[in-house]
C-alpha cells in the first residue's frame, strides 16, 4: 500500500495473501512439530522443571528368621535413572561386627514402580545366635540399609 500527501493508497492483494500464506504455513509446522513426540518432550522440558533422577532402597517388612534363613524382604524403586539392572549386597553381621553371611541379588528396576525381592541367607547354627544385624548396599550408589535384631 503506498500513499501520502495528494497520493492514493493503492492496495497489493499479493501482499495479503502471500503474508496469510506464511502465516498459515507457519501454524501448520508447530501443528506437525507439537504432534511429534520428541519435540514435544524437548518443549515441556524446555518449560517446566524436572525432577532429578533418585533411587529409593527400603525393607518392605523387617528381615526376620525362618529357620536357619534369614529373610531380608526390600524393595528398589527407581525415578528416571535409566539403570538396566542394580545389585544388592546383603550382609548378615554378628554382635562384634564379623560378617557371618553375604549374597548378592540382582534385579531389573521398573521406572517409578517398586520392584520387590527377598534376599535369603543360610545361617549356620553355630552362629545363629551371634547374629546382629543386617546390611544392604546398593552396590555403587550411595544408599544402605541397616537393621540391628533386637535392639
């Protein structure tokens, strides 16, 4: 559109419709980028905060005798780690600190739902009644359980 003084405005129809056509062209590629799941990750990334990634190690019940065994029923839940696999290390210590028994458990987390699983020590019964305590270590992370018996 060009006017001024003693001047017409002169209107340029291509102009309007080559400017919708960009414009439609433009909400078309956010329509097809929104759909893609990816770029939609991206962008809610990009806007909202992220929880950082944890991993939960607890006893579901405490560890308790059946018999010679000793029971350690645990459970893992891991929040957006990505780990393929973990291991536990399950020790059973005496009053004195000696180790008595040890196993180790290996299990495949599920993201965001507890995983459970029963570690099952075989106690000699020479040493059943020197018995303790017990020891999980999620084996190279930083989380540990301890539980003493009958403290």
């Amino acid at each position: 559109m060009t006017s001024g003084p003693g001047l017409r405005a002169v209107r340029r129809p291509g102009r309007t419709v080559t400017g919708l056509a960009a414009v439609l062209a433009l909400l078309g590629l956010c329509v097809c980028a929104w759909a893609t799941p990816q770029v939609r990750t991206v962008l809610s990334q990009s806007f909202t905060e992220q929880a950082a990634p944890y991993t939960e190690l607890y006893f579901t019940t405490p560890p308790a005798f059946d018999g010679a065994t000793v029971m350690v029923p645990m459970a893992v839940n891991a929040h957006g780690t990505g780990a393929g696999s973990y291991r536990l290390q399950v020790r059973l210590e005496s009053r004195t600190g000696a180790v008595v028994a040890a196993t180790t458990v290996t299990l495949v987390p599920r993201n965001g739902i507890p995983v459970q699983v029963t570690a099952r020590l075989l106690v000699l019964p020479s040493v059943s009644a020197s018995v303790g305590s017990v020891s999980v270590t999620l084996v190279g992370h930083p989380q540990r359980l301890h539980f003493a018996f009958g403290h």
